[in-house]
C-alpha cells in the first residue's frame, strides 16, 4: 500500500487553483471566527485589508495576522 497523499498536494500537482478564503480585512475574518491562533500557518486574502486599503494576503503565524504585500503584475 502506497504513502497516502493529502488532497491538496494532489490538487498542485494536477495543476488546480488553490483559491484561499476571501476576507474584506482582517477585522471581517475575525468576526468570521477565523482567528489567528485558531488557524497557524493559514492564508488568506483581504479584499481589503493592506496598507491604504489594498488587496494583500495575510498569512497565521499562530498569534497575529502577518500582512503580505502584492506587487506588481507577474509577467
């Protein structure tokens, strides 16, 4: 019997979009009940919720929300 896989590395590997969870700001996640501490090591994206308001994702380091910045466009 074979190691078993977990779903979402098969969904990599077939090349599927892996779409986190959309918030409006952090504060919006939260009052979702998708809290830092209850999710370590999540992602998420805020629609909202970077620095002048624009679309970051923010990653669980177990305690806070971790803003990450979206740059420019990918070529």
């Amino acid at each position: 019997m074979g190691k078993l896989i977990p779903r979402s590395f098969e969904r990599i590997r077939s090349g599927e979009q892996i779409q986190p969870t959309t918030f409006t700001n952090v504060a919006a996640a939260i009052a979702a009940g998708v809290t830092a501490a209850k999710f370590p090591r999540r992602i998420i994206y805020l629609s909202a919720g970077g620095t002048g308001a624009v679309p970051c994702l923010a990653i669980s380091d177990g305690t806070n929300w971790r803003q990450v910045a979206i740059g420019i466009n990918a070529i």
